[in-house]
C-alpha cells in the first residue's frame, strides 16, 4: 500500500513541476490611436494627457506633432 501512495505522491510532483515548466508568461499587444480629447498641437504633454484624462498606458508626439496614446489591443 505504501508503495502505492509514494509512486502517486510522486506522480503529482512530477505534474506539478512540469506544469510550472509549461506556463510561458506573454506581454500585451499595444496599439496606437489618435488621441480623442487632444487638441493643438503637441509639445510634450501628451503623456500626461493620456494617462490622465483618456486612462490609457501612455502617449507620445509624432513627427506629424500630434499625440498618440498607446493603449492594449
């Protein structure tokens, strides 16, 4: 009986260890849209703007001076 429970003790252990071995942690896909309440043109506080007032990751100026808010897809 004993040898049972210890080779399905270890059965387990082994399942749990291959289990944890298996899970592979991925990061977000993020997008990039225009953002909705900016206006003017962009010259620097478009991170703040979109963290703020739009709840979004961040956000940034491009080249066209426009603030663009990341966001997860």
């Amino acid at each position: 009986m004993e040898k049972k429970s210890l080779a399905g003790l270890c059965f387990l252990l082994l399942v749990i260890f291959v289990a944890q071995e298996i899970v592979v942690q991925t990061e977000a896909k993020t997008c990039e849209n225009l953002a909705d309440k900016y206006r003017g043109p962009c010259f620097g506080g478009c991170d703040h703007h979109c963290k703020t007032k739009e709840h979004l990751l961040s956000g940034r100026c491009r080249d066209d001076f426009r603030c663009w808010c990341t966001r997860n897809c």
